[in-house]
C-alpha cells in the first residue's frame, strides 16, 4: 500500500509539471528498492533516473542508469535496455558529452532493429549530438527519420520538435526556405498542443530572418513537409464537437463503481483484429481520453438520475473530472492469457475507466474496421473471429456522430489510402458555416468581389481558401491529385449522365481562384473559380434516375423540381385513392422499401442567381429542402447528444425497475447497442429524440402513406397557453398558387451512402423502452441531414406529389397519433425533460418537446 500511493502520488506530480514533488517521492522509493520485488523494484529505479534528468541532474541519472544496466535491470521482467540507451543518450546530450550522446544513441537503434521498433527519441537524439558535432547532413537525417516516425503515430508534439531541429539545422547550412518552413510547421503544432514552446519558435524565426537577411528565398519545400502538413490538418480537424463528452458515459456502470467507493478502476480495450494490428490507435485513444471535455452539468446532471437516487448516491460521492487527468494508459503484450491480443490498459482513480469503456471499444473497432478496409466485407471480419458484427458504409456522411467518422478517417488515413481524412472537410469548414461575415471574408480573399462573395455565401456556398489552409496543398503537383484528397469526397465530382457544361481541365487557368467551395448541401468540393454558368451538377434539367423509367411513364408530369444531379417530376392528385394507385405503381428494390413524408407545402431552397448559374447553369431552378431539423433552425446537435443519451439510459433502467426486472440483464442487453460498430445506440437514441420534437441531424419520414396525407393536411397550431394541437385543413384552406398546395414526397433511397441512413428505433424494445407514438406513425428516422450535406434526403426522392383542394381521408384521428403521457410513458418522459431543463445549456433542444393539448 505504501508503494501504490507513494507511486500514484509520482506519476501524478511529474504528468502534471511537479518535478520537484514527483522527484521527492520517487527519491523516497528509490530508498525502499531493496524491500520491492523485482518486478516493482525495475520500475521504480528506471523512473527515478528519468526524473533525475528531468529535474536538471543528468550526472546522477547516469550512474544510476549505468548501475541499473549492469545488474540488468534488476532482473525485472520489464527491463526494457533500449529504453536506458535511450535516456542515457539523452542525459549525455545535457551534459555536453556529444560523442558518449552519439555511442547510446546508436546503441538503442541497434537494439530497436532487432526488434523490429522504430525509437523515436533516439534518433532525434542522435540527430543533436551529430548537429553539435558539425555533421550536418547526417543530424538532418536522422530528424528527418524521426519526423516520419512521428507523423505515422500522429505524434503531434515529436513531429513539431522534430521539425524545429531540422529548422535550427537548415539554419545552420544557410537554407532560408527549408530552416522558415520547417519553423513555420513547428509553430502551427505547438500553438494546439504544446503553446508553452511558441516562444522558442518565435524566436528561431525572428533568427532566421536576421541571420539569411541576404539569402534569396528558393522555390520547393523541403523533403518531408508533406508528410507534417497531414499532421497539421489532423490537428486543426479534431474540433470539441468531436471529441468525448464527460456525460458519454455508461450510467449503469459508472454508478455502480461510484457505489462501489473503490479509489482504483481498470479496463482493456483491444488494439488489433486478427491480422489488423493498427501502430496509431493507441496514441489515438490516449489522447481521446486525456481530452474529454468537463461539462458544466456534471455531475448535477448524473446526480439527477433515477439510477443515482436508486443506487442511493450521495452529492459528495461522485468522483472529479480532474481525476481522469490522474489516468495512467499503457498496451499490454501480446501472448498471455488474460491478454490475447495488444490491448489499451486504462487505469485510473475513480471509475471513469468503466464508464467509457463502451464508447472507447466502438471507437476502437471503427478505427480497425477502416484500417483493414472491411466496412462492407463481413466474411472477412467472420475470417479473424468478428462474427455478427455489422458495420455501415464508411462513408462520413452516414455516421450519426462526428466523433464516429472522425476515427473512421483516421484509420483509412493510417492505411494510406486516403492523403486526408474525409472528416477534415466538415471540420474545416464547421468555422465558417454559422458565420456569414467569416464566409464572405474568406471568398474575398479568393478573389471575389463583395457582392460575390456575400451571393455565394448566402447561396449556400463555403468558401475554403488556400492561404487559410497551405497544409492542403502540400505535395499537390495538379489538378489530378485533387481528385481523392478528402477520401471518399471527390473534388469536381460529376455524374457521367448528366456532364458539367466545362469540366476543370477546360477551365482557362485564369479563371481559376486560389481555393476550393464546398456546397454545405450536397458535401460537394469544387475548386473555385470566377462566377459563370458552369452547371457543376449537370446541365440537362429533364434528367431522371433511369430506375424509375417505367413509372415515369405512366404520370402525367406537371414540372421538376432538381436535386444534386437529377431532376425529380412533380404529379398532381385530386383525393386518397389515387395517390394510393400512384404509390403501388413504384417498384420496390430489394432490402430498401418506399417512404413518405407528408408536408403541408413543400419547402424550397433558397440559392441565390449566382450559385444557381455556377451549380445548374440556369436561374429558372426549384430545388426542394429537406434538412435536418437541427441545422433548419441552426442548432448543432451534438451539443445535446451527450445528455440526451444519458437520460434515455436512465428512463431505460427506471421503466425496469418499475416493472420489477433485474437491472444487469438490461444493462447486458444495452452493452450489445451501445458497443454495436453500426452506431445502433446513437442513432436509436437521435431517433427517438426527433420523434418527440428534440432538434437533430435527422428528419421524420413513414412507411404509410396514409400517416404522411395526415401530416401534409393537418396544420400545427400553437396555442395561447403554450401547448400545440392539429387541425385539419377543409377545401378553404388551400392556397390558390399549386406551389403552395400540400405534397407528399415519395423517398426510395437506391444508392449505398443513403440505403443505410434510413432507421427505426425498434433496437429500444429489446431495452424494455416502448414508444406509441413512433409505433403509431410507422416512423422512420433518417439521419445525416447536417453539417456539410444537409440535403441528402433529396437524393432520395422519386418524385413529389401535390395534393389538389379536396377531402383526404385517412381514417387516422389526431388522438392516435399522439397519444397523451398518461398513455405513451415515453412521451411522458420527454415531456419531464422538457420541464427540467428547458431553461439550461440544453434549453434550444429540450423547449422544443411540444406539449400538446389532449383531443377535445
């Protein structure tokens, strides 16, 4: 017990800047080794010697590290002599003995090699002591060695130093360009991750320039910049929105470690499947949980849990968010019985471990999915022993959550497949989308005039300009090489069928800008040019998906409406029963089914005359708008999810304790979701939200048509008192202009990014959680209506029908469908969200749970 607090308490004061302190307490079991068994008694002399180095005594570090080589570690069976070459190495380096600095540091190579390990520490080890013995060239490679390595591990503060010591090296050789790159880089780094080494940097340019005056800038970027500008693009991609909230946690679990009152708590999470053995996912996952975010709910938010009050948690008991920055992550060895495969060990004081742990395995399994590219392969996953796993498309857009498709690129990136990952173009771009002065400022600086820039903003259009983002076009040698540069998201894609009026390489190049646009609905990335008619989405207006031909051909088409690359006919019914004849005459394609959504006018997008030339060639174009519910009143969902899915846990567990089940069957059974590589919690847990009114990425479609003629002609009315009701719309009530008429959209998704997008919550019943009113209106939910494709149900449509002045009965009655709390508990449930937190960080999405008025 005395060694694991004395330990704990040294770990801790180092990780957090205490040298002193850390050092004091290591001294102190420094002088109780001998009472240690071997394997405890290694561990304490080797992170003695290093916290002797650190606090500025390399001459003691030393002769403890040479004692500790000769008795060979103390027989401690993690005696690790690359390691000690290393640290020797290093401490030699402070000392000023640069030749004895170079001896270890080869040294440690020699041993790594034979291990198959790449020391990244050692070689810009040995990159200074050669610097500082006048071999220029050789420092220079072996930062560069070093650079590499980092890069590939996303080791964003070696690769900022490594980069700053081929800086001071090029300095010394007299290369302007290459030592004010590499400074440049270095800088970018450190003001993310490390902003306490800006002043060194500063100071190397300012040096740079003073001491090259006279040296003429030379055109190339030097060796390698390619490789950390990637790195850089990582670190300006990893934005708060998709990071880990404290309030992810597994509630159940959680509590019951807090219940359980213990100080330590420890979980495994695996790093490879079969042959897939990942080198980045560990640093990854570290630095996932040494960030998750603090939330100003907690721990009022967990304490106002039913589960808490059942557990009988008191307000003093819950354990401090600082405490996971007490958390110590090490990866096991390979081999042994408990540990079959190289896994994250997590331990930690108190029992944040566990309450992550499902979220951090999903994470996991994305990121190896997408590493071995067998997201759509499932023998392959059945082949390494990942049977009854189903994974989505790896295509961004289909992932419920940015944190999801975060670790999903950055596993394709790993597999150097990709030269980006595909979510750095929504997180680039995420600055700038609520913030129109932003927007057009960035288009200014592109080469647009004012009144072009604010039409392309409010347009639709995201302006991404290189002198914002040099890292993008890095190593870029042509237009070619912008193709795949976000993944999956070519730049200049164009449908075969229906071609661009020019296509880029007849574009003349002085009507190119310095820059890309992205379309904010479709996740199109064009590069910018001057304002024309270039009809990027086709030019043909008459174009139809050729799946439907047959059912065109029996409507009486009355226009189109136009989506991304294809025209959609509009049709006009004058009661119930022709729509129903309309509707059978669709031929359904296996494993996708026919959807509906009822509205009581159709919504169109509003592009201006600029962007409608650049995009469709023409002004005269009707575009229909079917958002997510969250970006129409420009809300980011995300900010809610955390907490929404907490409380769904929550009433999960209540509603089973109410009908006398035993808890731990439940929480089995939601481990299953929650842990499930197909994103099936998440997006049960949106979709139930979206069904009784919380803004989110999705929007509420139906397989019954005769729920969506209800919705398209019945008209929301809210009331005096706050609540909301219905009413139904008589003959009087149609507009005369067809334009405004009630319509029906007939959705069929036929392509591979949409097919899976479209979800029911029914995964929740396996949960004891049963929802009327989505049973009741046949709800689907589809989601990914947001971010950067907020229009992606539009791709979907088969065509859209408006509903002539005229009786349309359903046979459906207000009253079934939205059944009152006292007989849907989960509409109760959400109505007491409602009640609780309308007014809180989270009110934008909680208020918007109507109240309706009971049926007179």
């Amino acid at each position: 017990q005395n060694y694991s607090g004395r330990w704990q308490m040294a770990i801790n004061a180092l990780q957090n800047g205490q040298t002193t302190l850390g050092l004091s307490e290591l001294k102190k079991l420094y002088d109780l080794r001998n009472k240690l068994n071997s394997h405890l008694r290694g561990d304490v002399i080797y992170s003695y010697a290093v916290a002797l180095s650190i606090a500025g005594f390399p001459d003691k570090a030393v002769v403890i590290l040479k004692k500790f080589r000769k008795a060979k570690g103390e027989r401690s069976p993690r005696y690790d002599p690359t390691s000690v070459a290393v640290e020797l190495s290093g401490a030699y380096l402070v000392m000023g003995q640069y030749e004895l600095a170079r001896t270890e540091a080869n040294l440690a190579l020699e041993l790594a090699a034979k291990r198959n390990i790449s020391p990244l520490i050692a070689y810009i080890n040995k990159g200074i002591a050669e610097r500082e013995l006048a071999n220029l060239d050789d420092a220079d490679s072996n930062f560069l060695t070093a650079l590499k390595i980092a890069c590939k591990q996303n080791d964003f503060l070696n690769a900022a130093i490594a980069a700053e010591h081929l800086s001071r090296t090029a300095l010394l050789q007299k290369k302007k360009t290459e030592a004010y790159a590499w400074a440049e880089r270095a800088e970018k780094i450190y003001q993310r991750v490390a902003p306490q080494h800006l002043p060194t940097t500063k100071i190397l340019k300012q040096t740079i320039i003073e001491r090259l005056e006279n040296i003429p800038i030379s055109l190339g970027l030097p060796k390698g910049v390619q490789l950390i500008d990637k790195l850089i693009i990582l670190t300006e991609g990893t934005p708060q929105h998709s990071r880990l909230d404290v309030l992810d946690i597994d509630l159940y679990q959680f509590l019951f470690g807090v219940m359980k009152k213990e100080k330590k708590f420890w979980v495994v999470i695996p790093l490879e499947m079969g042959s897939i053995k990942p080198a980045n996912l560990a640093p990854t996952l570290i630095s996932e949980i040494e960030t998750i975010s603090d939330h100003e709910c907690y721990p009022s938010f967990v304490q106002d849990t039913f589960l808490a009050r059942h557990f009988g948690i008191q307000a003093n008991e819950y354990p401090s968010v600082d405490l996971l920055k007490t958390s110590i992550c090490h990866t096991s060895v390979p081999g042994s019985n408990l540990f079959p495969f190289t896994s994250l060990i997590w331990e930690g004081m108190g029992p944040w471990p566990w309450g992550f742990n499902p979220v951090l395995r999903l994470l996991s399994s994305l990121y190896i999915a997408a590493l071995g590219n067998m997201i759509s392969d499932l023998e392959k996953l059945a082949e390494v022993g990942i049977p009854d796993m189903t994974f989505l498309s790896l295509t961004a857009r289909t992932w419920p959550r940015p944190i999801h498709a975060r670790y999903i690129g950055l596993g394709e990136f790993e597999s150097g497949k990709v030269p980006t990952p595909q979510h750095v173009l929504e997180d680039i771009t995420r600055i700038v989308r609520n913030d129109n002065k932003f927007n057009n400022a960035a288009f200014h600086t592109m080469g647009y005039t004012e009144d072009e820039a604010s039409d392309m903003t409010q347009g639709g259009l995201i302006a991404i300009p290189f002198s914002e983002y040099p890292s993008l076009v890095s190593g870029i040698s042509d237009w070619e090489s912008w193709w795949d540069i976000f993944g999956g998201i070519p730049v200049e894609e164009y449908n075969s069928v229906n071609l661009p009026r020019s296509l880029l390489y007849s574009i003349p190049k002085k009507d190119l800008r310095e820059g890309l646009f992205v379309d904010s609905y479709y996740q199109t990335p064009f590069w910018a040019r001057t304002p024309g008619d270039y009809a990027l989405y086709g030019e043909k207006n008459d174009q139809f998906r050729d799946h439907y031909d047959d059912f065109r051909k029996k409507l009486n088409i009355m226009g189109t409406i136009r989506t991304k690359h294809y025209a959609v006919p509009i049709v006009e019914v004058e009661d119930f029963a022709e729509l129903r004849v309309l509707s059978n005459k669709i031929l359904e394609y296996p494993n996708t089914g026919i959807f509906f959504r009822g509205q009581t006018k159709g919504y169109t997008l509003k592009r201006t005359s600029i962007v409608k030339r650049l995009l469709f060639g023409r002004e005269n174009v009707v575009e229909p708008s079917l958002l997510g519910s969250a970006p129409r009143r420009r809300l980011d969902y995300n900010r809610v999810h955390s907490a929404l899915q907490l409380h769904v846990q929550d009433f999960i567990y209540q509603q089973a304790v109410n009908s006398g089940n035993d808890l731990e069957p439940i929480h089995n059974e939601w481990l299953k979701l929650a842990s499930s590589p197909a994103g099936d919690w998440a997006i049960a847990v949106m979709a139930l939200g979206q069904h009784y009114g919380i803004p989110t990425n999705g929007i509420d479609i139906t397989s019954n048509l005769e729920v969506a003629v209800w919705f398209a002609t019945h008209k929301f009315i809210k009331l005096e008192d706050g609540r909301a009701r219905f009413r139904q719309m008589n003959k009087i009530d149609w507009p005369d202009n067809p334009e405004l008429w009630p319509v029906v959209y007939f959705i069929q998704p036929v392509t591979d990014s949409i097919i899976p997008s479209i979800r029911k919550i029914e995964s929740l019943r396996n949960l004891g959680l049963e929802a009327l009113r989505p049973e009741r209106q046949f709800a689907q939910f589809f989601w990914g209506a947001h971010s950067i494709h907020q229009n992606r149900l539009a791709e979907a449509l088969v065509c859209m029908v408006r509903l002539k002045p005229g009786e349309y009965d359903t046979g459906l009655t207000y009253y079934h469908l939205f059944p009152p709390p006292y007989e849907d508990p989960t509409y109760k449930f959400m109505l007491d969200l409602r009640r609780r937190y309308s007014d809180g960080p989270f009110g934008p999405f909680f208020s918007e749970i109507v109240d309706y008025k009971l049926a007179e």
